[in-house]
C-alpha cells in the first residue's frame, strides 16, 4: 500500500500528519503494519495503526486490493519504529 496519490509504500515507523475529520491535524508514527508487527490479538488482521503523539491509536483498512491510504494520511519522512504497538499491549 502506498500513501495517497504517491509512489512512496507504506511502512513501519513512518512519520506521518493525520487530518482529522473535523478540525487541525497531528503528527503520528505508523506503529502497527499487518504482516510486519508481531500479531495483535486485538487488532484484526486487515487493520494498519498510526500512533498519534498524544498516545490514541487511529486504526485504517488495509489488503491486497487496497492501493492508497486514506487521503487524510500524509507521508512526512521514514523513520525509526519509536513506538510499536506491542503484542501484549493494552489499546
């Protein structure tokens, strides 16, 4: 998966801005990638995380058949995993 109208893949510890719906925007970090991260028994498995800098989770669709992210996720610039959602994590 790719982010919105762009060539860059998708990938974990990514930096990323987040448009919320309503109003401002956030930065965040991807934490969780199906596939990639250890499993999460309460993340499904068709679900990608970005980790907010307050701490709150936003979770997306992601498959096969699945390009793009959502438009409200911007790519800013790869990074280190700082904040992986761990398999036993609380969320």
């Amino acid at each position: 998966m790719k982010y919105y109208n762009t060539e860059t893949e998708v990938r974990l510890g990514d930096r990323v801005i987040y448009k919320h719906l309503f109003w401002g925007q956030s930065e965040g970090e991807v934490a969780y990638l199906p596939g990639v991260s250890a499993v999460h028994a309460k993340i499904i498995p068709n679900q990608w995380v970005v980790r907010l800098g307050n701490g709150k989770g936003v979770f997306m669709v992601f498959g096969p058949d699945i390009e793009f992210t959502h438009k409200r996720i911007k790519f800013l610039e790869r990074g280190v995993p700082s904040m992986p959602i761990e398999p036993n994590e609380e969320i």
